[in-house]
C-alpha cells in the first residue's frame, strides 16, 4: 500500500457522498465536466455553456450589467438586514435609523445599502450606455431593450422610495420635492392641466384629496401613511417587480443570441 | 488663486455653460481636428486635468462643502466614470471606425466566433468584479457615513428642497418649465423615447460593436441627451443651486439672501402689452392665440420642412408614421435648450400661459 500516493483531504471529500450528491459531476478539467458545472447548477445556468470570446471582454461590456445585477443582490441582503432593525413607523424610524450605527455592532449596514444604491443607480445607467454605444438594442434585441428602460425606472423608484425611510428632513423635503410634481399631472394632478375640467356641476373631481399624489402619498403631505406606503413599496413591491422583469431580461438575453458581437 | 475661482464661478452660471457645453460636444464629436480627443492619452491628459481640479478645490472651504456632502460624492464619481466610459466608447468607436475604413471588420469581429466556456473564463470575471466592488463598497462604508439630519420635520422647510440627486436634472428643468412638462411629460417622454428608440431607429448598421462613423447621427442624438441635458443638468442642480434654488458658482457662498431678480415675461405680455401698447385682452385664447399658434407649427412646420429637405433620407427610409414620432421626440428635446436660451436672452417666461387651466409651456 506504500506506493499509492496519498488522497489530499480536498480530494477526499470530493469523492465523498456528500459532494457528489450536491455537485453531479465530476472536477471541472474537461469540456464536458467543465458544460455540466454550467448546465447543472441552477445558478449558473442563466449563463450559456460557451460565450463568444468578444462578449467576454471587460472593455466591451464594462461589467456594467453584472455590477447592477450584483448591486441588487447586495441591496436585498443588507436590506433584509436592515429590516431587523427598523420600524416603518413616524414615532420610532428615525429613532432606528440612529440606532443602526450606535447600537449594531458593525453598524455599517446602511451606508453599504444607500451607497449601493447610488452605486446601482450610476451602474444602470453605464450600462445602457454601453449597450447603446455597441448598437445592442437593435434587432433581435429591441424587447430586451425595453425590459431594460424598465428596469432603469424601477431602479429609481427603488431608490426613491428608500431616500424616504430615515425620516429626516433630507429624506423627507426630497421626498415631497419629488412627489410635488405627481400634483401636476395633467388631469390627474390636482394643479395638473384640464384637472379643472373634470368637475360635475360646481364640485371638482380632482382634489387634493383625491389626486395622483394624495395616491402617491396616501395623504396631502408626506406623513407616516407615505412612510408605510413607501416602506411596502420599497421592500416588496418594486424588489418583486424587478426579479420579474429581471427574469425575462437575463433569459432574453440567451433566447437574442447571448452577450451582443457582430453578426 | 482668487481670479481663478472667480473665473470659474463665472464659467459655471447656467447660461454660460451650457453655451460652452453645447460647443464643445458637438465639435469634440463632429469637428476632424478634434478626434485627438479619442486618445488614450488625452483621456489621462483630461483626467488628470479634471483630477487636479477637484483636488484644487477640495483646498476651498464653500468648494469642499458642496462636494464632501455624502450624497454627493457619487456625484462626482458618476461624472468621472460618464465621462471616461463615454470616452472608451469613442476610443473603441474610432479605432474600428479606423479598421473599417480600409475594410477590415471590426475589432470585435476577430473574437465573435470563437466560443469560450463560461466555466471558468467568465465565471471568473464575474467573481473577481464582485469581489472587487464588495471591497470598494466595504471601504466607502467605513470611510464616508450616511447622511442622517434632524428628524423629519413638516413645519420646518429646508432652503434649498432638493429632490434625490438622481432626480435633480428633472428638478433643475423647472427653472425653464412648469411642473406638469419637466415633471411630468418630459420624464415620460425620456422613458417613452428609450422604449421607442430601436423602432425608430432607422440605422441598421453598428449592431454589436463599438463605432461612431456608422452610427453618427444616432450617438450625437443620444449624447446629447445623456452627458449634456441629463448629465450636466444633475450636475448643476447638484453642485450650483444653493438657497431659493439661486445659483451659486462652485467657490461662492451658499448665501440665503442673495437676491436675484425675477422679471420673467410672457409671451403674450410681450405681444399685447411691449408691441402693440394694448392691454392683456381677457379672453385667454385671443390671450395666447400666438403662443399656441407657434408651439403648433414648432410640432407641426418643423417636421414637415425637415421631411423634404435635410431629413429627406430618413423620412424615406422610415415612413410617416416612424418619422413623425421620431421628429416629436426629438423636438421636446431640442425644445429644452430652446426654453433656455428663451430665458437667458429675453427673459422668455411661458411662450403660452393659461395659468387658468395650469397649463403652461
């Protein structure tokens, strides 16, 4: 027995049942082990088994795409953290906010979730510029295209509805800055174009009370109801919308022929 | 040093550069003499220059307020990365655009066939970029906290209000527009107009790598819209509008009582009152009658003329109902530089105002 060499502890556990029952293939040294590590693992296989060698290059996609979707993987998990700790309420969100940083140990959650979030936001946009300047929404990729302006928008309006949740005043006075505009909306706002017309005999349809922001902000001002509101939004809502959408993108993106190269 | 801040406080109100931006995009971009600019070492020269500028002013005290506010670092990141990212895709553009002109493919076109497994070649990429921004992520966190101020307080409004800085172009379009078009119809139409974009874009050229020669009309117009009217505008409604939503130059004082003059006109004050010595008449359509008259022909005139002589191309090649709505898009675009020379130079308030029906344009 002294000539056979011995097994690296690595080695040992690969061949273990407990391995082979999670990773269905063997190391990935040949072409084939190397697909199934691909074609077998749920994960991965949003990517194709083989890309072309022009879409690998970091000077052709920047990244871009990878880094949003990376960013919003980081937002999700420091936000369910963030979660933990913090009440969507008038009385106690700020009060939590400070907190964050006092109390927690570590306590820096939240300046990698607003500063991921700006990030995303800056990666979002790079990213259609890149897929703009290499021509990528041309045919066969035009729906893709448009999935992806709509996720931009739902990336701000994640943004947005997050920038309210400290509850101070930045958060706040951006917030009703922001939402000033909804009361303009052209019959839907209350000081929006043609609101004046929709009235029946003297009494307006269109208030305060009653217009696209008080729905925006379930009240006349920004109050602890739009914090509740926008608390939802921002953690359920638009996330779930996004995953939707961000489903059809990536799959759009292999059913179009993969990373954009010249035809 | 003090010229220096002076000049360039100077160099920053709204209509000074804005004029300086919109030359200097279209001859970096269009002018031969200028393609040097698409080089690598221009891009250190401006980067370095650009650099140095910040790290000048950082030596400021009004300078390093405005910039140091953790919201608004990203800022001036996003404003280095646009403009590098901008550049390395006029550097790739022009390199094949190089390649192309003596009949080679483009660059890309060497490694599109080649298929390499995504295991581990670009499994590895990916590992290494989020590494890489876990880090960079990590590290801002612990150097640059969060932005936290007094507790929200409804009573008390803060001079300046500003929304979040990603929104700040929008907010920075009311200066020139009413809410219900720079809050409203313009942010609809942006969305509305990337979604038609590769519908009515005629050009089926450059579909996949990187080019400027093929695709010159298409990247001015997105340009265009993306570094000058988006880009500088966040930039400036960040950075040089202090209290009362006045502007400040990047050296200056946010101070509160600066005054500014408002004497805005109208259109129709200007017609009925400056020219024709009569009173405003009460009927409002006879009011605005020549505003509405020119917003229509600016929509309808313009699209016309431009069909059957310098677009002639395009109108053929797309038909009527893709012209029409690329030329409506393209002149609410257009349209916001015009409002703001409107302002700058005749102190144009609303070229048509109802404020009876808060409609104004």
């Amino acid at each position: 027995m002294a000539d056979a060499p011995r097994k690296s502890l690595f080695t040992q556990f690969r061949e273990s049942q407990i391995w082979n029952s999670i990773f269905r293939h063997g190391p990935p040294d040949n072409t084939r082990n190397r697909s199934l590590a691909v074609l077998t693992n749920v994960f991965l296989h949003l990517h194709p088994v083989k890309v072309r060698k022009s879409g690998l290059r970091l000077k052709y996609t920047w990244c871009a795409g990878g880094t949003t979707f990376f960013l919003f993987l980081v937002e999700t998990v420091t936000g369910l953290l963030l979660m933990f700790y913090y009440r969507p309420t008038a009385e106690y969100a700020f009060s939590d906010i400070l907190d964050l940083r006092a109390q927690v140990p570590l306590g820096i959650m939240r300046e990698i979730h607003r500063w991921g979030a700006h990030a995303m936001v800056i990666a979002v946009w790079l990213h259609m510029l890149r897929v703009f300047m290499t021509g990528s929404y041309k045919p066969p990729r035009e729906f893709n295209w448009n999935i992806g302006v709509l996720l931009l928008v739902l990336t701000l309006l994640l943004s947005f509805t997050g920038y309210l949740l400290p509850w101070d005043q930045l958060a706040m006075w951006a917030v009703t800055v922001g939402s000033n505009m909804a009361r303009a909306t052209p019959f839907l706002g209350n000081e929006g174009p043609g609101a004046a017309l929709l009235k029946v005999g003297d009494i307006s349809l269109v208030t305060a009370g009653d217009d696209a922001r008080f729905a925006l902000l379930a009240g006349r001002f920004v109050g602890a109801a739009a914090l509740l509101r926008f608390y939802v939004l921002h953690c359920v809502g638009i996330p779930l919308v996004a995953a939707v959408l961000m489903a059809v993108h990536f799959w759009r993106v292999r059913k179009d022929g993969g990373i954009s190269g010249p035809l | 040093m003090q010229w220096f801040k002076s000049a360039v406080d100077w160099l920053c109100n709204p209509p000074i550069l804005f004029t300086l931006i919109f030359i200097v995009f279209f001859l970096a971009y269009l002018w031969k003499k200028l393609t040097w600019l698409w080089t690598p070492r221009a891009c250190v020269v401006i980067f370095l220059a650009g650099g140095l500028f910040v790290a000048y002013g950082l030596t400021d005290p009004n300078f390093r307020a405005i910039v140091t506010k953790p919201d608004n670092v990203p800022i001036v990141g996003m404003l280095f990365l646009t403009g590098f990212f901008s550049w390395l895709s006029m550097y790739l553009g022009t390199r094949n655009d190089a390649r192309i002109g003596k009949n080679l493919p483009p660059e890309e076109k060497l490694e599109s066939e080649i298929k390499i497994l995504v295991w581990p070649d670009l499994v590895y990429t990916e590992f290494l970029c989020m590494i890489l921004w876990s880090v960079l992520l990590i590290i801002w966190s612990i150097y640059l906290k969060a932005p936290i101020e007094e507790p929200a307080n409804p009573a008390k409004t803060p001079n300046p209000s500003k929304a979040p800085w990603y929104f700040l172009g929008l907010q920075e379009m009311l200066v020139y527009y009413d809410p219900w078009i720079a809050g409203v119809l313009l942010p609809g139409l942006i969305i509305v107009g990337l979604m038609a974009l590769p519908y009515i874009d005629p050009n089926k050229k450059g579909n996949g790598y990187y080019t400027f020669a093929e695709r010159k009309w298409e990247i001015l117009t997105f340009q265009f819209g993306y570094l000058v009217l988006w880009v500088m505008m966040i930039i400036t409604g960040t950075f040089f509008r202090g209290p009362n939503q006045n502007f400040f130059g990047p050296f200056e004082r946010w101070d509160v009582h600066k005054v500014v003059p408002l004497s805005n006109i109208n259109l129709s004050e200007v017609f009925w009152v400056k020219m024709l010595n009569l009173g405003l008449p009460g009927n409002w359509l006879v009011r605005e009658g020549l505003g509405i008259i020119l917003v229509l022909a600016y929509f309808t005139v313009i699209p016309m003329f431009l069909g059957r002589t310098l677009f002639k191309r395009f109108f053929e090649k797309m038909g009527m109902v893709r012209f029409q709505i690329l030329m409506f898009l393209l002149l609410c675009m257009v349209s916001l530089p015009i409002k703001m020379y409107l302002r700058w130079l005749f102190n144009m308030h609303y070229v048509v105002a109802i404020p009876e029906y808060f409609f104004n344009i």
